[in-house]
C-alpha cells in the first residue's frame, strides 16, 4: 500500500472519530454529560450534588478533595479552581464562563526572583450569589449570600451579604430585595 493511501486512511480515522462523538453526544438525553463529568468528580474526591450542573468540564489544579458543590449550582465552560485550600459553593450558586478560583498565596521574592508560593487561603461562595464571566475569586475571600459580581471583576476582600460588584464599586441590593 502506497504512503499516500495510509496517510488518507489515518485522516479520514482522525476526522470521524469526533463526528462519532459528537453523533453520540446528541443521541444522548439533555444534561448527560453534566451528569458524567459530576459523576467523574465525585470519583476523584469532590462533594458534588446529584443536582450540578456543568456546561463544559472545569480545570482542576490540586486534590479534588477541596471542592464542595451545593445543590442546584450551576457552573459555565472554562472554570479554573485551583485547589490548595478548600472551596466550597453553597446551593443555588451560578458561575459564568471562566470563573478562575484562587486560593495560593504568593509572598515577594528575592530581587531579581519572582514571588514564591507561601500558603493557600479558603474560598466560600454563599448560597444564591451569581458570579459573572471571567471573574477572578481570590485567596481567603468570602461572598455573602445573595451577591453579584460582575463580569471580570477581582474580588479581593470579602463581600457582604446581598451586594453587588463591580470593578471597583459595591452596591448593597437590600432595598430593590424584601
């Protein structure tokens, strides 16, 4: 067999092995595979509740161990926890698309050196907060009960309950909530 005829066999393998997949996927009854990657967390250490749902499968940095998810959470595509210390989403939580969770702490290096890893603070997102696209949660931050943080926001110290931030201004929601 001619080198040409193999290499446009190993194509056409390579090209129909995702159409398979994709075909599959949609054979598939909705939120299957949100229930597969929930699944495949608990199997590596997660506390995930039977009603999570995943958009997209999230990057784990550490022991799956230190992330907590409470019911009826919903989390988009490209969520990044780094997980040095624990995380924990309380129920009813929604996080948009490339949330980045923190939780390594970093102290100055020498000069001339970059910082270097000192310690790992714990997250907790309260129950019923939403956390917008490509926010960034930092080491030791707690957000109140009911919050909103704004697309691309840095949360850096903690959120009182019922607040909504964005870039740098917060805004209590106490007097639009009964």
């Amino acid at each position: 067999m001619s080198t040409a005829v193999e290499t446009s066999r190993a194509g056409s393998r390579a090209q129909l092995a995702p159409s398979l997949l994709g075909w599959a996927l949609r054979q598939c009854p909705p939120f299957t595979v949100a229930r597969i990657i929930s699944a495949a967390l608990r199997l590596g250490g997660a506390e995930v509740a039977p009603s999570v749902i995943f958009w997209g499968m999230p990057t784990l940095i550490g022991a799956a161990s230190q992330l907590q998810i409470g019911e009826l959470c919903g989390l988009n595509f490209g969520c990044y926890f780094e997980l040095d210390a624990p995380v924990t989403l309380e129920p009813h939580v929604a996080v948009g698309h490339e949330v980045m969770f923190l939780t390594r702490t970093y102290e100055p290096g020498e000069s001339g050196r970059g910082a270097r890893p000192s310690g790992a603070k714990p997250i907790r997102i309260g129950a019923g907060s939403w956390l917008g696209s490509r926010s960034t949660i930092l080491p030791g931050v707690t957000i109140g009960a009911g919050s909103v943080i704004g697309a691309a926001a840095v949360v850096r110290s903690d959120v009182p309950p019922n607040t909504l931030v964005s870039g740098t201004r917060r805004l209590s929601l106490e007097k639009w909530r009964g």
